[in-house]
C-alpha cells in the first residue's frame, strides 16, 4: 500500500503513514479551519489501510496544538484505529505530551478513556 | 509643529487624541498584548508566536506558556467559529478582538466579537450550564459532546466551551451588550491562575 505522507505546516500536523517502514506519525500543530476537509484524506487511508493492516500496528500521536473541530476528527481516527484491533489485529496507539502541557496529558485520558484499543500516554521530558 | 488654537487653548491632536486615552485604558488595565482584525488560523499562529516570545522575554516559565497558548487557541478558535457569515451583509463589523491581561498571578484571555442576537439566549444557557458544572461533571460532558456524531457549528461550539473551561479551570465570564436585533456584542473572559501551575 502506497504511503501518506504530507509535510506539516504551521497549522496542519505531519502526516507519515508508512505501512512497509511500520511507522505511523500524526505530529504538530492542527488548528486549520477546514478540519473535516483535512482529515477525510486521511481517514480515507486508514479506512483502505484497515482492509490489510500489518499484524502490529503501531501508531505515534504527537501533537502540539489542536482545535476543536480537529478535536473531533482525531476520535474518528482513533475509533477508525479501534475497529481494525477489533478485528483481530494488534494495535498500539501512542499519545505523547510535553512534560509542561497538562491539557495534552488529558485530552490523551480522555481518548483513552472513551477507547477499548490500548492506548498509552507517553511524558516527553527534556 | 502642533498650532495652538485661540478658541481652546489647547494644541490640536491632529486626529491623534484617541490614542492617549487608548494606551491609558490599556494601561489601567493591564492589558499585556491587544489585536483587532478578522481571525483565521493564520492569526492564530502569529498570535502564539508573538505571545510565546513575550512570555519568554519575561521568564515566564513553560507551564503557564503552554497553558496560555491553550487556552488562547482555543477562545480564538470559537471567536472564528462565531464568524457569521449571514451577518456579512447586514453591515455589521466582522473583526473580532483579542486582549491579554496580567494582574499578579492571574492571566485574563478576553475575546470580543459580534454574534447574532437570535443567539444570545442560547450561548448565555450554555455558558451557564458550563459554569454550574465542576471538574468531573465537565469532564463528563465534554467526552459526551466529543462523541456526538453531529458535528453541526452549535456542537462544536458547545465543544469549545467545555474545552476552554476545563483549560482555564476557571468559570468563564461574559458579558452581552445589544446593540440591535441582527447583531450584539459578544465579551467572553477565560482566566489562568499561575499559582496552580
């Protein structure tokens, strides 16, 4: 399966999905005003990604900032995510938060708490 | 060279005497960094920037940055929420205002902008609901309103608010002042407490 790879501006996150190199990156910033339109790419792809997912799958979150409508975009993806460990394959998904950003540590609790795909929330410490 | 004029006695501004009691406003106020203009994400990113350079200039330290810049993503995020563009054509003023205040440990975030009056009455009951929740109850809603599948304008804006409250952990202050039945100005305060940070 080809790649998504979109390079990060100063209001849309990184995007690396790379199956072959087992790598799975959402990082940056996400405020852009048009989240929907943003987000359905990449939700596209996972969506195709899902019909033949690699046994494991493990997936970086990394984000800086986010808005609200992103907020919303990032669950679909996370379920999205969720259902392909339903079915049978191993899913990893990993929420990252800077040592100094309390809300990015429980915006991660949140998604966790509201998700049955184990995620786990990783302290950045610099 | 300023003209003093015979009949007042005093030298002519040049159309300039707004701007003392402008600064002297934002002065009494404590207001640390101040815009007027329409926002759009791009906006949002400057503003970071410029506040995040500032706060360093002051040592701030990087908990109360981060928190800051939260909670000021979020407030402009639901002031371009707001930006209606029903209104557009009704001559109302599509700009929207950012103020940013200190006084000792607390941080003020203030947004001003135009909402439709029809509005009012609902974005007062959902502000009020917010504040009458604590943290768990707020906790709670906001993971209910995040699953919504509808993902209408009103829901996200409900969204924003919750999301802003809990950053804040602070109630959130507001204030309405009508100015006709199209349109009333809208004043929304989140404040940050850096003793808790």
């Amino acid at each position: 399966m080809e790649p998504l790879k979109i390079e990060p501006t100063h209001k849309t996150p990184k995007v690396y999905f790379a199956p072959q190199e087992n790598v799975f990156e959402l990082s940056g910033r996400s405020i852009p005003e048009d989240s929907v339109g943003f987000y359905k790419h990449i939700l596209d792809w996972i969506d195709d990604y899902g019909k033949s997912p690699n046994s494991l799958t493990e997936f970086n979150f990394e984000l800086e900032y986010f808005n609200t409508s992103s907020s919303k975009n990032i669950l679909e993806l996370l379920k999205k995510l969720e259902g392909i460990h339903e079915s049978g394959h191993n899913v990893k998904i990993y929420w990252y938060y800077d040592e100094d950003d309390e809300d990015m540590e429980e915006t991660g609790e949140d998604y966790k708490a509201l998700l049955s795909v184990p995620l786990e929330l990783k302290m950045k410490v610099y | 060279m300023n003209k003093v004029t015979a009949e007042a006695g005093h030298i002519e501004d040049h159309g300039l005497g707004f701007t003392y009691p402008c600064y002297k406003d934002m002065a009494d106020n404590n207001i640390i960094f101040a815009f007027r203009g329409r926002v759009n994400s791009d906006l949002v990113t400057h503003v970071l920037e410029m506040m995040g350079e500032k706060l360093e200039d002051e040592n701030e330290s990087k908990k109360v940055t981060k928190k800051l810049s939260n909670v000021m993503v979020e407030c402009l995020t639901n002031v371009y929420a707001e930006d209606d563009p029903a209104l557009m054509d009704q001559g109302y003023d599509p700009t929207a205002l950012l103020l940013v205040k200190k006084i000792t440990n607390t941080y003020s975030v203030i947004t001003g902008s135009y909402v439709p009056t029809r509005r009012v009455h609902e974005i007062k009951g959902m502000l009020d609901h917010i504040n009458n929740l604590d943290t768990e109850e707020l906790k709670k809603y906001y993971k209910e309103k995040l699953e919504e599948e509808d993902v209408n304008q009103n829901g996200l804006t409900i969204l924003g608010m919750i999301d802003l409250a809990r950053k804040s952990r602070h109630n959130l202050i507001y204030h309405f002042k009508h100015e006709n039945k199209n349109y009333t100005y809208f004043m929304l305060e989140a404040q940050i407490s850096t003793k808790t940070l």
